[in-house]
C-alpha cells in the first residue's frame, strides 16, 4: 500500500505543468549505464496481514520470562501517561527545532529534561541528548581530551565491557589505557586505585581523563572520590559512568567531584527494545560548556519579553563549524529525552527513591535467597541492585533454567571472556518489577539445577 | 494549536508544590538502604517536580500544542524528508514482544526480532545495491563515522598508510567534513562552481595518493543528480581512494539508482528520512550502513548472522577480528528498526519506486509553480530530483526582505518553513523538499503563500520582516542567550527530606 495522496488525474495534471509527458522524463539525468536494476524486493503488504505477521514475529521472542539480566539495560514501571503522551504526533513527527517560534514546546522540554539531569547529577551543563551510554561514554572521553589537550584516557575495566569496545572504537587514533581491577578482598572488582596512581604516573603520557563506572558493571560501588582526587591531582578529569536511577540514593558525580557525567538514561522509563533507541546522556560543570558536544537548549525572551527557549552555543557544532566540530553529532535523541523527563516527573522525587530503594531491598532479597541454594556474592563490597553470584557451570546452569521460565541474568563468561576468574559467575540484578514469587522460583530452580540446597 | 490560542508554560518545577503527587510504586522498607556506606548515598534528595496527574498531563499537552509536526501539516524541510510517518508503525514498535525484549536476551529468545533485523538487512542491501549492510548506527552521522572508519580499517589493512585525506564538497552536509575529522582524516573542501554545483573537475584534481576517500551527497543537496558521477568514481578508484555516499537523498532515487551499482563503496540510509521512522523533535533516527565487497570485513561488531538450520544469532564479541568494532553498545536502535521494516513490507518494491517517483514529481511540479510566478529566483532550471533550491536574492535587493523573513511569514501561514541558507553555497538560499505524501491541493496552498508573501515583501514588507505574528512566540534574541547561557531551571521549592512515608 502506499500512503501517498495521489489520483492518476492528480499525476496527470502535475505531469503536464511541468511539460513532460512521463516521470521518466524528470530521471534524465541519471545516465543509462548506471540506471538501476530492478528491485527483487517482495510485493506490498496489505495493512492486515502485515500487522498479524508482526505480531506473530514478535510473539517469537521470549518476553515472558522471570527475568534478573540487567548488565546496563534496567525495565522500571512506567506509569500509563508517560506513552500516552508520547503519542502525541505533535512530539514524536516533528523535528529538529530549526524554527524556535513553532518548536517552544520541543525546546522547553529540553529545557526541563537539561534541568532534570542536572538535579540528577549534580552537575550544571546537561546536553540535549546522545545516541546511548556507549557512545556518550566516548563523547565524554574525547570531550576530556579535548579539554586538557592530551590524548590519552584510562579507562576501568569494571567499565561495561561493550562501554569500553565503543571507547576503542572512537579512539582509532587516540591512547586508551585499561585500569586493572583489585584482585581479592573487600575491594575485589572495584578499580585498583595504586595501579591508577601508577598510570597517572608514567613518564611522557600524561592522561586527559579517567573513566569509572558508578555502579560498575559488576553492581558494585566504586571510591569515586579518591579516583577523583587521584586524577584531579595528575592534571586530569573525572569522567563517571552513572545510571541516573540510581542517583536518586547515591552520591551525584557533581558531589564527589566528577568534572563529567556519561551514561545509558534507558532505565529512566525507556523500553528494553533489543537495543534502542536509548539516551545517552552527557552532563559537565560549567567549566566545561564549550567543550560539551551535541545540541543545547537555553532560555531567552522574544521581541515581546516573553520568555523563551532556544537552542543555543551552536559554533561548537557541525552544521556551523564543520571540520573543527566538537562531534559529528547531529541527530539526537529529543524523544527519549522527553520521554525520561515525563517518567522522572510522573515519579516526583519520592517515587525516584521507592523506585531506586525497592530494587535494593529486592536485591537484598534476592542474595539471600540464592546464598541459600549454593550461590553465593562473588565480591564482598557494597552493592545497590546488582550483583554477581558464584555458580559451578554457570553457562550450562543459565542454560537450563532458561528451559524452566528462569532468565538467570547474565553469564560473565559470555559478556567477559578475557577475565577467566568470573568464568563461573552470573550476573543478576533486581528491580521493582522484581516478584518475591520469582526470587522464590529462581532459586527453586537454581537449587534443582546444580543439586544445591532449597 | 489549542481552541483557546496557544499557551506558554511556566516550566515544570515553577508548577511544583512539595506534597503532590501520586504513589505509583509501594514504599520499600525504611531499611532497604542501610547495608550501603552512608558516604555512598546522597545527602538531599534530586529536586525532581512534584506535581498532580492532571497538572503533568496538561503541562505536556500544553506544550506539546507549541509544535509544529507533520501530524499538523506541511514540513517541507529540504533535506531532511518529512513524510508522513505511517501510524501502524508506531503499534508494531509498541508490541510487547518488540518494545521488552532485553538486548543482551539469549539469542534462542529474540528469534523474531533477529528474523526482522536480518531480512531488513536484505531489503536495504537489495535497495542501496550493496553487498552487506550494517544496522548498528544511531543515526546519519553515526553512519558516517562508521563508514570512514572502514574506510581508514581498508586502507591500513593494504599497508596503505598515507592516505590522510578526505574530500568534501563545500556544499555537504557540515556532518561530513566533522566525520572525517573524527575519524582522524583531513578535511579537503572541495569549492563549488560559481552556479554552485558540485565541481566534479575539481574533484578529479584533488585526488592523489594521500586521498582515502571522497564523501559525495547524491543527488547533491542542491536536488540534482550528478550525472558524471560514474566518471568521478572511476577516477576515485583508479587513485585509490574508496567513495563514499551520503544517502541523506536517497528518497529520490529508490528504484532508479543503486549506489552500489555505479560503484560506490560504502554509504548510508536514514530511517528517519527516507523509511519514515519519525524524527521525534530531533532524534532518534538510525543510520544502516551498505558496503560493496571490500569493505565486509570491516563492519562493525556484531552482525546478524542465519546459521544453516535458518535459525539467527548475534555475532560473538571478537569473532571477526578484522571488525572496526562496535559504535555504541547492542546491535541498534531496533525500535526505529522495526518501523522501517513496517513501512518497506507496507511498500514492496513497485510501492518503493513509486515513493521516488512521486517525490520527484511532487519537487518539480511546486518548482515549476513558483518559477511560473516570478516571485523568486529558481538558481538550476532543470528538472530537480527530490528537493530543489530557490533564493530570495532578487527579492532581497528590490525590497530588503531576506529569506529569513519569508521563512518566518510562512509560519504564520500555517507551514512550516524550508531548509534556509543550505547549502551555503547559494545566496538566500532556500531547500525545498515536499515529500511524496503530501496532495496537489497541499503543494498547491504552499506555492501560494510563498508568492503571497513576495507580493507582502513589495507592498508591506514590514510584513514580512516583523512575522511571525501569529506564532506562540515572536523572534527570539539568539545572540543574549548565547552571551549569558541559561541552560536550566532550579528548583523553586524545597524537596520534603526525607520521602513523608
């Protein structure tokens, strides 16, 4: 089918006002040699059956599982207004505010979303949006070597493991570094601060930026403040990988002394979606506004003196500066940044804190239940929601429950291969949408499957 | 725009009250946190909005209604394509199985949604006439990164190490040359002719050893097809360089050309643009990457791959080492994914060429209509492709009206305006693009108002140099919120310490 307006009387009338006898005609200029071949592609698809198709295909994949697998992505409740709002087309068809005068409403909420991350993170300079935790983790990186003029950043390996390969990717031509991680103790899995000082040391290769994840990939809590200490004193910046739920009860980055904040805002609300769209987010102090890559909103008065909102500091960006660009970031992700601010705003300041407060309890919940069949932490150090347990054949384990309904979140042998010491170990997290009833099941099945005690 | 006028909002937390709000999630217990270090946790609460359900909803609906979207009319942004963006799409995206579906799921629980992105890889591969296709990146420009740094991962797999250069017409998109320069290269400007068209000669010049790669928008974002381009690219090879395309105008040509055909290495498709997955005020979009043969190696990490039993699977970290790696965490932005997929099955293949057609038809018959009447100039008077240009340069030395100006009339007209001063290379400049979807009646109403507005421009140009008058807000002072920036909002009331529970 095709969602196009018009009559073969409509194309004839067009045709002959332009005076030409065919469309071929206005295709012209594209030389015989290199016209297309046909297109082998399939015939349309009639509204019905395409739609029954695609719920057949979804219906495929496995949703229904007693999921623990976080690893970077978290579903949270979303209460019903949230997408209903979000499909007003007035939000969703329109796009980039180049018109400030008709876009107010666009530009406001990008506004209060900057505002909202800043509340968050404690840090007072907030970009529109980015592509992703990933991606905006890189920004962050090439934002801090832009900002010292160095060309090198270290980077923890208890950073998202996926994090750390987009970092190699965008540092093609740049130094990047891993920071090892304490090997046994109360520390274990956290970053190894004497091996950071070391490499802050190094002759002739000063570092721009230090990059830790708060909480890390394992769930654990990082000595964020004396990381920060510890760059801050060798010339360089703090950058810290947050995830913005959990900022409702952990200490901002603007507190302990991040000079940037990058992260993944999909657990603000945001559908799982095998992988996006998600938010990238990308906050710094003041310090560092010109540096920040990727659109801003600022608030302004029109002719009148009425306030309003536009975008604003653009020489940083490539429609105007082109080359000399601080990104190639164009597109960004405006509806997922409306989309987080309505959450956050449906939830108040207090629903944030159940919601962030609750996974916690669960949490606790859920390790006592799987110590209890044979399971127990793999790191002793404080966690919020996620954590990693130790299971014999966790591969084959994480297997066989998934025959049982189970999702028993993550193996680390699959997300870590190069760390062979958690080659026996899941990584599982806990959420408010997190039953009783399944932390029962889980650990009812995990105790079947590996003969440990119910 | 709401039945009683448009109205600004006071910004969500000048509307907060300490107290309101609903409880949308039970209290955990008081001590769900006391396991954790008291120099871990925050020591006030964010000040995040507090505010009644009807009062948000009304906020949001409020400004929302400050918009202007295609759902309200016509958005003829050149070069940025705003179709009708089909609404069983947004139902796919939406479906449970699509929208929960965790992207590091085993890969025996996402068969269906891996099943949509393999044969969406097809269909693009079949479309662009590449021999692979990557759907990793979040957007054109994202594209773009990955597809130079392929480029550069080809050249330094050869041994060919000098190659630092990458050309670029003056006239591209300002993604291009800051692509090329994230990807470590130096930006060639190649200059435009005096009528502002792509300078094919000069770019046959520039090519050498040190050349990695040219990055060329065809049709170019002046609306017109290069016709040597088969010769540009010819020479482009012969020196060792790859081509590179900017599919950004790949709406015209669905059908009629395929890029990989004629011999380009590597490009990039908007979803966004010519797919119809919503621009969302700006984001998100998704830019699938099409490769020719030499450059598969290279894709990013991971790809979907069909095993011999039909089943698909996500390639595994370091499987393929001669990837250039990932560019953001997953394999993409799969809900933009599948409403791409939606609209190419809802097409097929004679509902895709006709998409081109009547794009191209659309383009050149409002062309005609404003060339017929005088009001402006039209810079190229031959058939354009999808978009075309138009400049208020004589308008602007009989009256003193700007393009700007008519931009902002046309506001208060009901439209929204055309792409203004791109490419930079014409003077009061203004890119047009009506999109296939919209009627005669549509373009028809939109010619007119823009020879109105010429006539305004002589008779009170006033008019026109003031508007908008009938927008929520009238012109803004860019320059003071550059000066002094004011990037957010504080709280106005203080946040109940600690949750009243």
């Amino acid at each position: 089918m095709s969602y196009g307006p018009h009559t073969p009387a409509d194309r004839e009338r067009m045709l002959s006002a332009i005076g030409v006898a065919s469309v071929d005609e206005l295709f012209a200029d594209i030389p015989a040699g290199l016209r297309a071949s046909r297109l082998n592609l399939p015939d349309a698809e009639p509204e019905l059956s395409l739609a029954t198709r695609l719920e057949a295909m979804a219906g495929r994949n496995r949703t229904d599982l007693a999921s623990f697998l976080g690893a970077g992505v978290y579903r949270h409740y979303s209460p019903a207004l949230v997408d209903q709002l979000l499909l007003r087309g007035e939000w969703y068809t329109a796009y980039t505010p180049y018109q400030p005068e008709v876009s107010q409403g666009t530009l406001q909420s990008i506004y209060e979303y900057q505002s909202l991350m800043a509340e968050l993170t404690g840090l007072d300079v907030v970009s529109a949006s980015h592509y992703d935790g990933g991606a905006a983790t890189a920004e962050a990186a090439l934002m801090a070597c832009r900002a010292t003029r160095r060309e090198r950043v270290l980077v923890s390996r208890a950073v998202h493991p996926q994090y750390r390969e987009v970092l190699r990717t965008y540092f093609a031509g740049l130094q990047l570094d891993e920071i090892p991680l304490v090997a046994q103790g109360p520390a274990a899995g956290t970053t190894d601060l004497v091996a950071l000082e070391r490499l802050l040391a190094e002759a002739d290769r000063p570092v721009a930026g230090v990059v830790i994840a708060q909480p890390d990939f394992f769930g654990l809590l990082e000595p964020m403040a004396e990381a920060g200490r510890l760059a801050h004193a060798a010339g360089a910046l703090l950058v810290a990988v947050v995830e913005p739920v959990s900022l409702a009860v952990l200490a901002p980055p603007g507190a302990y002394g991040a000079d940037i904040a990058a992260g993944e805002g999909q657990p603000l609300g945001i559908p799982p979606q095998y992988g996006g769209p998600y938010l990238g987010l990308i906050a710094c102090t003041t310090a560092l506004i010109r540096q920040i890559p990727g659109r801003l909103v600022g608030q302004t008065r029109d002719l009148d003196g009425q306030r309003a909102f536009v975008m604003t500091l653009q020489a940083r960006e490539q429609h105007i500066r082109r080359e000399k660009a601080a990104s190639n970031i164009c597109t960004n992700q405006a509806l997922l940044a409306l989309a987080a601010s309505i959450w956050l705003a449906a939830l108040g300041p207090h629903g944030l804190r159940d919601v962030a407060a609750t996974g916690a309890a669960r949490a606790t919940e859920l390790e006592g239940a799987l110590a209890a069949v044979g399971a127990p932490r793999v790191h002793a150090g404080a966690y919020l929601n996620e954590f990693a347990v130790r299971v014999p054949n966790a591969r084959a384990v994480h297997r066989r429950l998934l025959d049982r309904g189970v999702l028993a979140g993550l193996a680390l042998a699959d997300a870590l291969p190069d760390e062979p010491a958690l080659s026996d170990a899941l990584l599982v997290c806990a959420t408010e949408l997190t039953t009783p009833e399944q932390i029962t099941r889980f650990a009812t099945e995990l105790a079947s499957a590996t003969g440990g005690a119910a | 725009m709401s039945v009683v006028g448009p109205r600004l909002q006071p910004t969500i937390f000048e509307q907060s009250r300490p107290g309101r709000g609903v409880a949308r999630v039970a209290h955990p217990p008081k001590d769900a946190l006391a396991r954790i270090p008291a120099d871990q946790l925050r020591s006030a609460p964010p000040g995040l909005p507090e505010l009644s359900e009807p009062d948000l909803v009304r906020h949001y609906v409020n400004l929302s209604q400050l918009n202007y979207a295609v759902d309200a009319g016509f958005y003829p942004l050149g070069s940025c394509t705003m179709k009708w963006n089909p609404k069983i799409n947004e139902w796919a995206a939406r479906l449970p199985g699509f929208a929960g579906l965790h992207p590091m799921a085993p890969d025996e629980t996402a068969q269906g949604t891996l099943q949509l992105l393999w044969e969406l890889e097809q269909w693009l591969a079949e479309i662009s006439g590449m021999r692979a296709v990557t759907l990793q990146p979040a957007a054109g420009a994202h594209g773009e990164l990955a597809g130079i740094l392929m480029v550069r991962a080809y050249h330094l797999a050869r041994g060919d190490a000098d190659r630092t250069e990458v050309l670029v017409p003056d006239s591209a998109h300002g993604t291009n040359p800051a692509t090329a320069a994230m990807a470590g290269y130096t930006t060639v400007n190649i200059p435009s002719r005096p009528d502002g068209a792509v300078d094919i000669d000069a770019f046959r010049a520039a090519l050498g050893p040190r050349t990695a790669a040219i990055m060329i928008t065809n049709p170019s974002t002046l609306g017109l097809f290069e016709s040597r381009i088969g010769d540009l690219i010819e020479a482009v090879h012969a020196a060792g360089a790859l081509a590179y395309m900017d599919g950004a105008n790949l709406n015209a040509i669905l059908g009629r050309f395929k890029p990989g055909e004629a011999g380009f290495d590597v490009m990039h498709i908007n979803t966004h643009k010519t797919f119809s997955t919503p621009h969302g005020g700006g984001g998100p979009g998704a830019g699938p990457v099409g490769v020719g043969e030499r450059l598969v190696p290279f894709l990013p990490s991971p790809r979907v791959l069909r095993e011999p039993d039909g089943t698909f699977r996500l390639e595994r970290t370091g499987e393929r080492p001669t990837s250039i790696g990932r560019l953001r965490t997953f394999v993409g932005s799969t809900g933009v994914l599948v409403r791409a997929y939606a609209y190419l099955c809802s097409h097929g293949a004679a509902g895709l060429a006709e998409v081109s057609d009547d794009a191209v038809l659309a383009a050149n018959y409002l062309k005609h209509r404003l060339a017929e009447s005088g009001a402006y100039d039209i810079p190229f008077a031959r058939h354009c492709m999808h978009e075309f240009i138009a400049s208020a340069a004589t308008l602007r030395r009989a009256t003193g009206v700007r393009t700007l100006d008519v931009a902002k009339r046309l506001l208060d007209k009901g439209f929204h305006a055309p792409t203004v001063y791109f490419p930079l290379t014409v003077e009061e400049g203004m890119l047009i693009e009506p999109t296939e979807t919209e009627s005669i009646e549509t373009l028809d109403a939109f010619a007119d108002a823009l020879i109105e507005i010429a006539r305004e421009a002589h008779d009170h140009p006033e008019l026109v140099t003031e508007a908008p008058h009938g927008a929520p807000v009238r012109r803004l002072d860019e320059a003071g919120a550059a000066r002094q920036p004011d990037l957010r909002a504080r709280p106005t009331a203080p946040i109940d310490t600690p949750c009243p529970d």
